[in-house]
C-alpha cells in the first residue's frame, strides 16, 4: 500500500556543521524554509511549502489529497498554491455553526434547545478527534466513511450512527463560513432499522402492579396517558381538566423545557378513577417530582427498570423500559377499535400515521392473544387435556 504520510520538515545546521531535518511544529521552529517529506515507493522526497507554518500546512493539505488521488489510480491537476489563511480551522467552523444555532429559529417558529446543540458539539468533536483534520476543508468522503465504520465497529445502533453521520454532514452543509456539499454519496449512509413495538403482556403489567407499592399511581399514569417520559416528568397538577377529563401536554418554559414537537402538544383523555387519583396527588405542582428537589424527575427509567426486575420481567435487548409503556398504551387504543388511528396519533403526539402501523400490525407470538387464537385452530384438541402416558 502506498505510503501517503506527509511531513512538514525544517533545513537544520548543527554546532558541528552537520546539516539534517527536524519536524517543524509552528512553535519555536528555526528559522528558514520549511519543505514537505513524503515517500516515493521507498525513496524519501522532499518539497518546498514555503517560509510560514501555514503555507506549509495549506501545501501539505495539497499535497496528501494529490498522492491519495493516485494511490486509487487518479491523476488530478496541479492546483495553484492557496495561501493557509484562506482555509477555515475546523473549530473556528464548529464555533460559527453552533453560534448560528443558537441565534436562528426553526421552520416551527421554536429556537434550538441548548442541550440539543451541547449534542451536536459532542458528535463534531468525536469526528474531528477521530478523523484528525486542521482544516476543515481536508475532510473527505472517505474520513465519513472510516468514521462509520468505525462507529459499526463499537456495536452502535445503525439509527445511531445515522443520527450522528447526519449531524456532520448538516455541519459541513450548513456551516456559515465555507460551503462544502456532496461529501455523502446514497450508498455510504446505514440503512435505517425497522423499529417494532415493545408492549407489556397482560401478564407482565400484573406482575408490576403487585409489586409497584407507592409507584403504582405512576405505572397507572404512563398506561393511562401514553406519555413520554420526559412529558411525565414535567406533568403538573395544572394540566388536568375535570370538565373534559383530560390531561394537557404543554411545553413548561418555567422548568426550561419544551415539548419534542408541535404536534406534542396536545390533549389526552383519561378515565375519571385517574384523574381522581391525581387530583389527590399531595401539592400543586409536579404530579411525580423528584422526592429530594422538588424538581422534575430525572430517573424515571431507572425506577421502572427497578420493579420490572423486581416483578420478574425479562428485558428485552437494549430495553426502554418507559417506552414501552407508551407502546402498550397505543397498542390497548388500537385493539379496542373506539378511536380513528389519526385520533389515537394525536394522542400520541404524532404528526402523521407512520407510525401507527407498528401498533396496528403487532402481535407478539407469545401473547394471550396468541395463544387463543391457536386454540381456534385447534377445535379438535381433547378437552381434558393431554392424556399422561405411564411408563414401567
């Protein structure tokens, strides 16, 4: 394989009259030109970059993109020499990016939360570490791809991987200071998982309930509603309405917190036993506060996590343990056959239908539901049961 290393070295003299190389590294380098040092099958070569750290960076930026051009069997022309300060540092670039983010407003109308771009920064400088560019104008298609890989490589989810090569290639997109496109061809992106519902049987909720103790109004809630989690959290006795016997979703600018989209912001209706149940909650804030601060509740999961394993539950691989919640919720609405599908999506918080279809197709091969369905098929079987064989 082709030896594509470039290095910026600088024309030394020792005391002695001996005269060598050294690595130039912009910081306290001898006077004098600096040169390139590449390899030329096995023969060491050596080029003029010129008399600053920065022309020598720009030129060996030039250069790497010439010798790997024809490494994969393509000739490129000689470009004119671009002075360094026209190329962008990648954290100048990441810098002006989330600075637009955080002046800019969304097609909804909505600013971009700060924790959201904090996200972001984390994904950009994982790939820049990763990928060890100066400039963002040396990025390729190809240090994407190694990237990807190498995100496989750590067992993440393909959604994940998506997410962040998205992240990266809307940076480089959409970057305030230099445009760059087309990085991305179709084929390099994951392919997106189908996702499938996860609800609790019958039998499991039943197991939880029993041993939920002072929990059970909140596994009540979470059937009952088909809220998120961070909806729950943010759940105030303010939201209920008695007349309508509903519960509002809104976003709570008070605890700095917005819901996931317009359409979540919504109505939900609840059976008159919850909204009693609620309404005898102690205070008039947070319905489920965190004990300690009086805040929202941040480790929802893990309280569910704790009975489901303390009622038996077997979880399922990389289980969201409140998530199902709201996939039994929506599953219960889709069987009980009382709502449109594009009510039960309001409910939900959902724009469209999509996603209706995972509750609208689901049947676990385990479930009660199942089982009865094979006994219909079965209409021959001996009602006692099966017949003991003795053996001896």
């Amino acid at each position: 394989m082709a030896n594509l290393h470039v290095t910026i070295v600088i024309r030394t003299t020792s005391p002695e009259g001996k005269r060598g190389w050294i690595r130039a590294t912009g910081k306290k380098d001898p006077k004098g030109p600096l040169y390139l040092r590449y390899c030329s099958g096995s023969k060491p070569r050596y080029t003029k970059a010129g008399n600053s750290f920065d022309e020598a960076e720009a030129a060996k930026i030039r250069l790497e993109r010439k010798l790997k051009a024809q490494s994969q069997g393509f000739v490129i022309p000689e470009e004119v020499p671009t002075n360094a300060k026209e190329l962008h540092r990648c954290k100048n670039v990441v810098d002006a990016y989330l600075k637009h983010l955080r002046n800019t407003t969304k097609r909804n109308g909505r600013r971009y939360s700060e924790s959201s771009i904090k996200a972001r920064q984390s994904d950009l400088d994982a790939f820049l570490k990763f990928s060890g560019r100066v400039y963002v104008e040396q990025i390729t298609r190809a240090d994407i791809v190694r990237y990807k890989d190498a995100l496989f490589a750590e067992v993440r989810a393909s959604d994940t991987v998506l997410n962040k090569l998205m992240t990266i290639t809307v940076w480089l997109k959409h970057n305030q200071v230099v445009p760059i496109t087309g990085l991305l061809k179709s084929t390099d992106w994951p392919i997106q998982k189908k996702t499938y519902a996860n609800p609790y049987r019958k039998g499991e909720i039943d197991a939880m309930m029993k041993v939920a103790g002072e929990h059970k109004l909140l596994l009540r809630f979470f059937l009952g509603t088909g809220m998120r989690k961070s909806e729950i959290a943010h759940a105030e006795k303010s939201d209920l309405n008695p007349e309508s016997c509903t519960i509002s979703v809104r976003s709570k600018p008070h605890w700095n917190w917005e819901t996931k989209t317009m359409a979540s912001v919504r109505e939900i209706p609840i059976s008159p036993a919850l909204l009693g149940d609620l309404q005898a909650r102690p205070g008039n804030g947070l319905l489920f506060p965190n004990t300690a601060t009086e805040k929202p509740e941040r480790h929802l999961e893990r309280t569910i996590e704790a009975i489901a394993t303390k009622a038996g539950v077997v979880a399922p691989l990389k289980a969201d343990w409140c998530h199902r919640w709201r996939d039994t919720f929506a599953t219960m609405q889709v069987r009980a056959k009382i709502h449109d599908h594009r009510d039960i999506a309001r409910m939900l918080g959902h724009a469209d239908l999509k996603t209706m279809d995972l509750y609208a197709e689901f049947v676990r091969m385990d479930s009660d539901e199942a089982r009865k369905a094979a006994e219909v098929s079965d209409p021959y079987a001996n009602k006692l049961g099966p017949q003991l064989v003795r053996v001896g």
